[in-house]
C-alpha cells in the first residue's frame, strides 16, 4: 500500500462526483505522501502577524515531523526558522509561544540572534566558524496580517496568494488586532475529512443549531458554487463593493485559495445567537459596523476564515497523523476591545466552540465509518456538495501531477 503507483492508479479510476477510496483516510503510507506532496510543498498559514507584536516575541509549531519557530526580528521583520539547533539538533523552542531576546538552545546554550545568526557556541574550538551555523531558515511571508510559510526547498511564488487575498483583508486592518481567545481540538480523522466536513453545509441544518441562527445553508454561500448566478449574493457584492471593500467571488489558478464576502441571515451582523454584533468595537473604521456580511478565506490546505465587521475567526488545520487533525480556531477582535466592556467572551465564542465540537463529532463518525471493510466511495450531492468536489479534485490533482513530477526525476537521475 502507499506506493506512487498505488496512489497514481486510485486517483485515475477515481469516479468523478465521488469521495475517495478507504486508504486515502487511513493508511499510513498515503499520509506521508500527504505530507511529502502537499504539506511540504504548498504555502501555509500558522498564524497572525498580532501575536508577534514586538522583536523577539515568536509563536512554534509542528507541520509533520518539522518544528518550526516564528520570530519577529529587531526590524520587525516576520521570520521562520527550523526550530532545531545547529550543534546536535535539539529543539530551540519548547514553548508555544513566548518572548525572547535571543534564542537560545536549552542543551549546550547555542545563541542565535533574532535573525538566525550565531552569535555564541562556547568552546568549540579555533577553527569553527559559526557564520557557517545560523538557524536554517524556512520561506515566510505575511500579508495583511496574516503569516504564511512554506518548507519546499524552492516554494511556489507567493505572489499570487498575496494578491488575491490582501485587497480583501486589508480593509481590516487585522495586523492591528489582537487574539481575544484561541482553543485547539484534535479531530480523530483525517484531515481531508476535516476539509470535506467544512466545504459544505448539506448537513448544517441537522447538526449546527446555533451557527444556523446566522449563516445560511445556501449552497452558494458555503461551496461558493452558483454564487455568481444567485441574486440576493449579487446584490451582496454590490452593496459592499460600493463601500469600497472587494466582494465578488475569486479563485487563486489552480483552485488552492477562494475568497469572497457572503451575506448573513436577515438583518445578523455577527455569529451570536441574537445575530447582533459581539463586539461593540469595530475591527476597523475603515469597515465600521456596516453590513458586510462574513467575508470567507479558504487556502487549501491549511485555512478557512470568517472576517465580520466586528471580529475575525480564523481557523489553522495541521495533520498529527492519518487519523488525527488538530484545527486551531482565534477569535480576533480589536486590539483596544476590552473584554467585559467591549465584549462578552462567552458570546463572542459560543457559536464556533459549539459548531467546532459538533464538527469535531461528525469527523470522528465519518472516520469510523470509513474505516469498515464495507466502505466504498459514495455520491456527493450536486446541490450541496460543489465545495467537497472542488477540493478532493484539487487533492487529486496535486498530489498526481506532483508524484509524476518524481517520477521523471528519478528516470532523469537514472
């Protein structure tokens, strides 16, 4: 199992229209050539330029088997770097997040600068040279906000992303946001599953009782499939475009970034169960507390996001193995909001604490039914099910023309 032509040979007898077959889910093997095609090769979001508000305050994190760090330079510059010591390999940085002048390896005290320089290895000799041993660095850029890395040795241009995305969140003003509050759960399924679950809404109406009080079960909305043709979505755009946001539906060639603004149920501002807004501060003046709806992000294959007028909820996706997802959900509001006058943290967060663990038990149910003998890839609605389809084909696609790429290596190298 696992093998590249395994893989090759599933996604080309894949029926179109359908999910995949049991191994996607499940085999160990097929994961780590998840992790080998897609995880170390596309762009990731991790986090917020907000929480490395001064130099040295850094944030880490485990994308497979790299540990990486997150820093902010004495410029202020967002860096990443392999969270491994150039001595002997130990982690630099235990912590999840934290402030630090300098890094520096709890083992044998390497010290590297903020920059990744080393700047002090005691002992080690005439000869050494420790400008041959900073901390090796890992592709960073942030935009609006947000942070992105990627582990390729030759990463994708970023430029694209960036402006697709950045005319959309800018209006925001998320860089000066702070986190209100951040909770992980780890989802026991794969984290296609987790992805296939969130590109829908077919199954809102049964499972998620309080996000349905805002957010509409309109195929259009969530799979974002027929949006163009939907007259009240149009309508939508037009309104906030004339406020001078960006709205219209746009999709990143090759289908791994979708971004637009969608309207909410009613007269709801927010994802409340009143649908009033849950903060009385605005995000930014530049949006106010108009009507704007949620603008959605979704960057395959780490992120999806709700940007309102009065906060931001975000969500990280990182695989812990082929049956465990971690998603990491912020709450963005204000950075002068204060919490008790401004807002109420429990119902600022009730909505996606609840619809998370609803989520959460879906997943789980999906992956044990998958798991049975009995399996075999099923239909997915035409109606409400674009937003699945969309995604496993972009999966199928990257991971087939990525496995020819070695393919052809090898036979070059041969």
């Amino acid at each position: 199992m696992g093998s590249r032509d395994d893989i090759l040979n599933r996604i080309a007898a894949r029926r179109p229209g359908y999910s995949l077959d049991q191994p996607f889910y499940t085999d160990p093997e097929w994961f780590a050539a998840d992790l080998q095609h897609v995880w170390y090769r596309e762009w990731l979001f991790v986090g917020h330029a907000c929480e490395l508000a001064r130099p040295g305050a850094f944030f880490t994190l485990q994308v497979g088997d790299y540990p990486v760090i997150v820093v902010r330079d004495r410029e202020g510059r967002i860096r990443a770097f392999h969270n491994a010591c150039r001595h002997r390999g130990s982690r630099i940085c235990s912590a999840a997040r934290g402030t630090s002048a300098r890094l520096v390896c709890p083992y044998h005290q390497w010290t590297y600068d903020l920059d990744g320089r080393l700047v002090f290895a005691r002992q080690m000799g005439d000869g050494f040279d420790p400008a041959a041993f900073g901390l090796k660095p890992v592709a960073c850029e942030a935009v609006a906000g947000y942070v992105f890395l990627s582990l390729a040795d030759a990463p994708a241009d970023f430029a694209p992303t960036r402006a697709l995305i950045e005319p959309y969140l800018a209006p925001h003003r998320l860089q000066d946001a702070k986190v209100a509050f951040e909770t992980t759960i780890v989802e026991k399924g794969n984290w296609k599953l987790v992805w296939e679950n969130n590109r829908e809404c077919y199954h809102c109406s049964a499972n998620h009782p309080e996000l349905c009080k805002t957010y509409p079960e309109a195929p259009g909305v969530t799979g974002v499939a027929g949006a163009m043709d939907d007259p009240e979505i149009a309508a939508h755009w037009a309104a906030c475009e004339a406020r001078g946001l960006p709205a219209a539906f746009r999709m990143a060639e090759g289908g791994a970034s979708r971004i637009t603004r969608m309207p909410l149920l009613g007269e709801a501002v927010s994802y409340t169960l009143s649908g009033r807004a849950a903060v009385k501060r605005p995000l930014s003046a530049t949006v106010g507390s108009a009507r704007i709806g949620a603008m959605l992000l979704f960057h395959y294959p780490t992120t999806w996001n709700h940007i309102l007028s009065d906060h931001a909820v975000t969500f990280r996706v990182l695989p812990l193995g082929p049956e465990e997802t971690a998603v990491t959900t912020k709450w963005l509001v204000d950075r002068e909001a204060v919490e008790g006058v401004d807002y109420d943290l429990a119902e600022l967060t009730h909505v996606w604490t609840e619809t998370n663990d609803q989520d959460r038990r879906i997943v789980e149910e999906n992956a044990f039914g998958i798991r049975s003998p009995a399996y075999e890839p099923g239909p997915y609605s035409p109606e409400h099910e674009g937003g699945v389809e969309q995604f496993v084909d972009w999966y199928c696609r990257t991971m087939a023309a990525r496995l020819a790429e070695g393919a052809s290596a090898a036979l070059r190298v041969a």
